[in-house]
C-alpha cells in the first residue's frame, strides 16, 4: 500500500501552526491592523524577473482569460492602502514556479503587513515586539540590526556598495567558491546574491533575530531610496539561524518610478526569454491616485515554524502535505 | 549523452565536470526571496574520489556521464594488472593499481566485487561488502581468552591487516567487513 497519503508533518507541527496563527492574530488585533483577504489569482501578477509564476485558464464564455496565482499579495494589498483601509494584514498563501527544496516549497504561506506611516525604524521594532511573541519560550537574544554594508564586510571584507571585479575575483577563489567569477562576471547583483547566500547568509542570526537594513541600490525592489546615501536604499531582510525569514520596504509609492522598474523588469524578462507578463495597470493606476506613506514586510510563515520547532530540518516537516505529495 | 538541468541532478547521477566523471551525492536549492536562484551541489569525482561543492546558476545543465557498475568475477593479479570478468558475457577488464585502490586489499580470486565503468573501461573497483579471507600471519593467542580483550593485528592472504580477537589463530577463516576494515567473525567450515 501506498505511504504517501500521510501527511508530511507530525500532528505536533499542525498544532504549533495552529497557534502561530492565534498569536500573530492576537498582536495585530491589539494593535488594530486590520486582516483583509485578496485574490490569489489575478490579472496580472510581479514582474520580477527571478520570480516564476503559475497561470491558468479562466473560462466563463465568452470570456476566457488567463489568471495568475499570486507571487504575492502585495500588489492587492497596496490598492487597499490607496483606497484607505488603514493598516493591513494578511495571512495566505502565496506561489512560486520550480521553487522546491529544503527551504522552499512552490505554495507556501506568507504572513504580510503594511503600517500607514511607519518608516523602515517603526517597522523593525514592530517586527522585534512580534517575534518577542512568537518565540517567547525560546530564550533568543535581543534583535540584531545591521546594515548590509556592514555585515558583508564582517564576512568577506568586501565592499558591497562599490563593485571592485578583482577584489570580488580574488575573494571567490580565495574563499572556495572560483566557480563564482565565471558564474558571476561583471555583473554586479549577481555577485551580491552569490556571495551573500553563500558567506554571509548562513551566519545571520545564530542566537536570534538578524535585521539586515540599507541594502545595496541595485537590489532596491520596491524599496525607497534611502535618504542619507544614494547607494542604498529603505529595504529590510530577517534572517534567523541562517534561514531568510521576511523581507520589508520603506515603500516605494511613485506611480512613474514604479513604472519605470515595471518597464525595466519586462525587458529583462524579453531578454532572457521568460514567460511574458503585462505591467500590473491597477497597481500604477492606485499608485497614481495616491498609496500613503507606509512601511511593509512579508514573513515566511513554514520558515518560522521550522525555526520554531528546533528540530525540522525542511520545510517539508511543517507543511500537512508538501509539493511531493499534495 | 543525456544533458542534465541542475533540477534534475539527484543523489547518485552520473555527469561530466571538468572533464572528469562525476556523481552527485547531494543537491542543496539555495535562493534568496529577491534574487538570483543556485543550485549549491556535492559531487564526488569517481576518478579522484574526492568530494568537491560547486555552485551552478539555477537551470544551468551538465553532461551525463556513462558510469555504470558491473557486478565481475575477480580473477587473477598478473602483478601489473589485475584480471576481472563479467560472468553472463565473458568479457574481461583489467585495471591497474591505481584503479583498484585499497579494494585490492580485499580481492580473493573467484570472489564477486563491483567494477565501475566509464565509457566501457574501469575507473574504480569495490568489494564486496562483506569478504571471507584466511589468517596467514598472527601471534599466537592465550587459551581461554574471550573476545572482550583489545585483540592484536591479523594478517590476511590478501595482505590485509586487521584486528582480531586474541583466540583467532593462524589457518582460520574470518569475516570482515571490507567498508570499515573490521572483524565480523570466525568462519566455520
């Protein structure tokens, strides 16, 4: 008889996820952030080029229609801030092609939250108060908040902010990983996300929360540029034990300069032959007619369940029925 | 040959790396949220034997490499090469030194052991697990002695050395197993 109807997690992990939700409910109700829902498939969906997406047809003749599970829900979240619901947050469930592995699962689930006239500050020590909740038995050390400057340079000597091939060249192979200066070349966030996932990454956090903050401009996403230093931009990483557990932005809230990145994502996708996608027009459209100034961040919730159970080592041990077998 | 995409490279695939022939043994999905996704990968080399991680841009591919391992019949050791033979076909191989390594240490003609092949010609040999070999040298043991005791070395027909009971004497057949180099048991006739 066939074993794989049984659930990938133990009970134990079902119940722990039950309470994960009652606690993060708990804190946002105390602090009247409103939980909305939006659609998991939409018209459009992220652009962002190192993300695959699922589509599927919707037929209501004579209507028939490509629709996309969400990446994400922050394009829907953010026209709910336009139109003026306040602060926000969801719990759901968000989809990314060929994504599978230890620490991934092509449907996950995010909890993500935006905060009407929070800056980037605000949002951390929110996140720090949450995960004080969260992990209260687990006697971690206080939050940690670094710059990304300065914790690549704790952990490579290099400087992320200026790109310096030779140096970056002489590091990979000093520090066995000489596949990198064929892999990477000249390319300058390729490097980041190489050396970063591979020397810096596994290190964050060993005792407790890791906030990295002020990441490099060339990986701002839908981050403010920072206002003291045209080099980095408003965008914040959790990492804990060496896990990437949310990731926030001071956010971006210029219709034309979201536009612009839209535009640049495309292109990029035009030219590595990726499954085309449309700028999302709603979004823009939102945007223009005003998103408030906000802060928001996404969070990984099988991640911190992982991490919360002290000894999953997949993710697979805190999900009823991962990919392989849903 | 096939070509591999890094989303198929599974523990134990053979391929082609640096033009060597290699096995995965383990394939780690490394991806930030925002950002370029790899594949941090551990490949053994099955020429070196030794143990290498590579990073490869997501969706990158390698060649396969046709690896295969043959269960042969050892033959005979003509001091240079040694001598195996596939049983249903007949066919032989030979393979030297360097190829057979320290199963040498454990081959006994006629006895069955594993030859891996690359492109139809040996790159490594492996015993079997588990190896029957005669005494042929050890100091002679104290009466009564029970297996408790630290044992002293043995010395094989196959140039072997293990540790054995302090009762094993010489003349004796004895189990070993061939992946730790350690004494199982006495063999009875």
């Amino acid at each position: 008889m066939q074993a794989d109807w049984q659930p990938s997690c133990s009970v134990a992990a079902l119940q722990r996820r039950a309470r994960l939700l009652q606690d993060i409910r708990a804190f946002f109700h105390a602090r009247a952030v409103l939980e909305v829902e939006t659609p998991l498939l939409g018209h459009c969906t992220g652009t962002d080029p190192q993300l695959a997406f699922f589509s599927t047809n919707y037929h209501s003749p004579p209507l028939r229609q490509t629709l996309y599970l969400q990446t994400s829900p922050e394009f829907a979240m953010k026209r709910l801030l336009a139109a003026g619901s306040g602060s926000i947050y969801q719990i759901g469930k968000a989809f990314r092609n060929g994504e599978a592995g230890r620490f991934h699962n092509p449907e996950f689930t995010l909890l993500e939250w935006y905060r009407v006239g929070f800056t980037l500050d605000d949002l951390m020590a929110e996140v720090a108060d949450l995960f004080a909740v969260l992990f209260a038995d687990q006697g971690l050390q206080p939050p940690q908040r670094h710059s990304y400057q300065a914790v690549f340079r704790a952990h490579t000597g290099l400087d992320a902010l200026q790109f310096n091939s030779a140096d970056y060249c002489a590091y990979a192979v000093a520090n066995g990983l000489p596949e990198a200066v064929a892999l990477c070349g000249e390319d300058h966030v390729l490097w980041l996300d190489m050396l970063f996932s591979h020397k810096v990454q596994p290190f964050l956090g060993a005792q407790g929360l890791c906030m990295v903050y002020a990441y490099p401009a060339c990986q701002s996403s839908l981050a403010r540029p920072s206002p003291d230093n045209p080099l980095t931009v408003e965008r914040v990483e959790l990492f804990m034990r060496g896990v990437e557990l949310g990731n926030g932005y001071y956010e971006l809230t210029d219709a034309d300069e979201q536009a612009r990145r839209f535009n640049k994502e495309i292109q990029q996708r035009q030219e590595q032959n990726l499954p085309a996608v449309i700028e999302d027009s709603r979004l823009l459209a939102a945007l223009a007619a005003g998103l408030p100034d906000c802060a928001g961040i996404a969070m990984g919730l099988d991640r911190v369940l992982l991490l919360l159970s002290g000894t999953a080592t997949a993710l697979s041990e805190t999900l009823s029925f991962a990919v392989d077998r849903a | 040959m096939a070509v591999y995409s890094t989303n198929e490279f599974k523990a134990g695939l053979k391929i082609m790396l640096d033009n060597d022939p290699c096995a995965i043994i383990e394939n780690e999905f490394v991806k930030p949220g925002k950002g370029q996704a790899f594949n941090r990968v551990r490949i053994r080399n099955l020429k070196t034997g030794r143990v290498i991680e590579r990073t490869f841009k997501s969706g990158e591919s390698l060649e396969g490499a046709d690896v295969v391992d043959v269960e042969m019949q050892y033959l005979y050791n003509d001091g240079e090469y040694r001598h195996f033979m596939v049983q249903d076909t007949f066919e032989q191989y030979q393979a030297d030194a360097k190829i057979v390594g320290d199963a040498g240490l454990w081959l006994k003609d006629q006895d069955f052991c594993f030859v891996t092949l690359w492109n139809d010609a040996p790159l490594a040999v492996t015993p079997s697990n588990f190896v029957e070999l005669e005494i042929v040298e050890t100091d002679p043991g104290v009466r009564g002695d029970t297996s408790g005791g630290g044992g002293k070395p043995a010395k094989l027909t196959t140039g072997a050395v293990v540790r054995v009971p302090l009762f094993v004497q010489i003349g004796e057949v004895i189990k070993v197993d061939t992946r730790t180099g350690e004494y199982i048991s006495r063999v009875k006739d």
